[in-house]
C-alpha cells in the first residue's frame, strides 16, 4: 500500500513539474513564497537524506551523483534565503529525482510488514521514536504538500498547475 501511495505521488510531482522553462521554475512570485526550484530541490533532497541515508543506512545519492541544484538545501528551516538563491538544471534535477524516486520506490517494494514496523529514533529531526511506515508515510505527505505548492506557483504565472 506505501509503495503504491509512493509511486502515485512520485507521477504526480514530476508531471506538475513537466514542462517547466527555468524562467518559470525559478520566477519568485514575492510575499512570503520561494520559487517552485525551492520546493523542487526540497522534496528530492529531503527523500534522498530519508531514505538512502536513515532507511538504508547509505550515502544518499546526491553525494555521488549530480543533481542540478546549485547548492544544497539547509538541513532545517528556514530555507526561504536558499530557495531565492538556488539555480538550478532542470533536466539535470529531473534525472537526479527519477533516481531518487526510483530508489525509494525498490526499497518500499522490499519491506514486509516487519520493515514497516522497525523502530527508528528520529529525535534529531525532532520526531523522537517512530517507525520506518511513519517516515514513509511523511515521505508522501511532503510529496504532496509541495506539489500543491509547486501547482500553486504555477497558476500564479497563470499557468495550468495540476495536471489532471
């Protein structure tokens, strides 16, 4: 059920993301928001850190891969500063997060239900004591957050944010 939830909201992001110019990835449309690249580098990095650093106990890929993203998001918020600044290689980080998603979608595909259950200590990220099923769960849900957010932006530039 996770890995199902994982991969429909892997396709929902890169296709809200599809078809983006950089102009439009990175436009700052004021206030308190960041440009889309911000949320876009955001996600990636955070589910990269998650699951091939704390789940699988790895480097996470971006310290051996390429990821299109000028600089590397802080660790905690704020993040806003970074995320005005931050340029980035859209097809460069497009092909970064196939890998990403990619990744934790083969490694939620190998969890039986005692994967799910493994306790983890989270505390550092001011989570105290979960499980691996939780921080999926919060994989996801940042998924989807920042997809509407990206939507957003996009209808912001009266552009078509979702695409369904």
């Amino acid at each position: 059920f996770v890995g199902a939830q994982l991969k429909s909201a892997h396709e929902l992001f890169a296709a809200t993301l599809s078809g983006l110019t950089p102009e439009q990835a990175h436009r700052d449309a004021g206030g308190n928001t960041v440009p889309i690249v911000a949320h876009f580098g955001h996600v990636m990095v955070f589910e990269d850190m998650i699951v091939n650093g704390l789940l699988k106990g790895g480097a996470p890929l971006f310290t051996s891969t390429a990821t299109g993203f000028s600089a590397m998001p802080p660790q905690q918020p704020p993040w806003d500063a970074w995320g005005r600044a931050v340029k980035v290689d859209m097809s460069q980080a497009m092909d970064y997060a196939m890998q990403v998603g990619a990744a934790a979608e083969a490694f939620v595909a190998a969890l039986d239900d005692a994967g799910l259950a493994k306790p983890l200590d989270v505390s550092a990220l001011g989570l105290g004591m979960q499980n691996v099923g939780f921080m999926l769960s919060a994989l996801v849900l940042n998924l989807h957050v920042h997809t509407g957010e990206i939507s957003c932006l996009k209808g912001l530039q009266r552009l078509k944010g979702y695409p369904i």
